[in-house]
C-alpha cells in the first residue's frame, strides 16, 4: 500500500514514483519518474517521455485472487 501526498503541502507540482532509479527507455537518464498534480502519468525526470500511463477505467482493472489451498 502506497502513501497518498497532499501536493499542497509540497514546495514542488510532482512527486517521485519509484523509490530506486531507472534508465528511461527513452532517452537512457537515471530516473526515479515524476506525477505531476491531477495526471495518472508517471513521466522521466529528465526527458518527461512517458513511463507508465495509470487506466483510471475499472473495466480494465486485472483482480487476483488469492489461491487459499
């Protein structure tokens, strides 16, 4: 379970995603990726290509279920 960050309480419009760095599959710069306030797009920091795009439409949500044998 993640924490939720109240923006406003931040000196910046984004937070970080990942907590380690990765090599953006667009331009090869270290990352740690940024969401922007009011996006569901985890951008680079450096070329701010997208990462990951969040599906906010519950259709597409996968549910696992736990197998309880």
């Amino acid at each position: 379970m993640a924490d939720v960050i109240n923006l406003e309480e931040q000196e910046r419009d984004w937070v970080r995603f990942f907590r380690e760095h990765w090599d953006c599959d667009w331009c090869g710069m270290p990352t740690r990726g940024r969401v922007y306030e009011e996006t569901q797009t985890v951008v680079c920091s450096a070329c701010r290509k997208p990462l990951l795009e969040i599906d906010s439409d519950p259709q597409h949500y996968i549910a696992f279920e736990e197998d309880l044998d």
